[in-house]
C-alpha cells in the first residue's frame, strides 16, 4: 500500500510539473481589445493595444492559469471586469463560465491568432 501511495504521489507531481513547464499560446496572459472592425463570419478583431479610451472598454483575457476577464462598459459607464474561467474545447475554442451564477457563459472561438491581433466570435 505504501509503494502504491508512493506511485500516485510521483505520478502527479509529474503530472503537474509539465503542466506548468507548457509554454502559453499566442492569446494567453494578454489583453485583447476590441478594434470594432468586422472579420470574417461574424467575427471581430481584438488587438493587444488600445487606439481609443472606448476600446479598452470591451475586450477579454485568458491567463494561463484558467482565469478569464471579460472588459466591457458597466452600469454608470465605467469600466468594468467580469472574472470567470476558460477551459478549452476543440482547436481555437474556449468554454468561459462565470463566477456570477446570473451571468450565462458561453463559447468563445478565436480565428487567426497572433502576437497582436486576432479574430474572435462569442456564441
């Protein structure tokens, strides 16, 4: 029992260490702001800088550790930052749940990511 005990434990400290030793994508740890240009398929085009005092009002973050941000205007005007998660699903594709029971969750799917710009649809 107690070599099984020693298995497991070394298993997941494997486990865990390359985790954390997995390098971030393109889209992770950033801000990406809303550009309010149209792409593709009813997408839209974040950017990794601001161009107005407007834009930083809507956008999103996904940190490496599973947290997530949605930027947008709150009730006054003011910004505001809904906290969540993200788990990932197929390809580009990232489930978001909130912390706030009221607020719905949704999919959100990214299309050409690079180290400043990308496409991103949330359905």
């Amino acid at each position: 029992m107690l070599r099984f005990s020693l298995l497991v434990s070394l298993g997941l400290l494997t486990l865990g260490s390359c985790r954390k030793s997995e390098a971030p994508t393109p889209i992770q740890d950033k801000d990406w702001f809303s550009t309010f240009q149209t792409g593709k398929k009813g997408y839209t085009i974040y950017s990794t800088t601001t161009q107005s005092q407007g834009r930083r009002y809507s956008g999103f973050r996904l940190n490496t550790d599973g947290t997530y941000l949605e930027y947008a205007l709150g009730p006054a005007d003011g910004p505001v930052a809904y906290r969540g998660t993200w788990r990932a699903e197929s390809g580009q594709t990232y489930r978001i749940s909130f912390q706030d029971p009221a607020r719905a969750g949704y999919q959100l799917r990214i299309l050409k990511p690079a180290e400043e710009h990308l496409e991103a649809r949330i359905d």
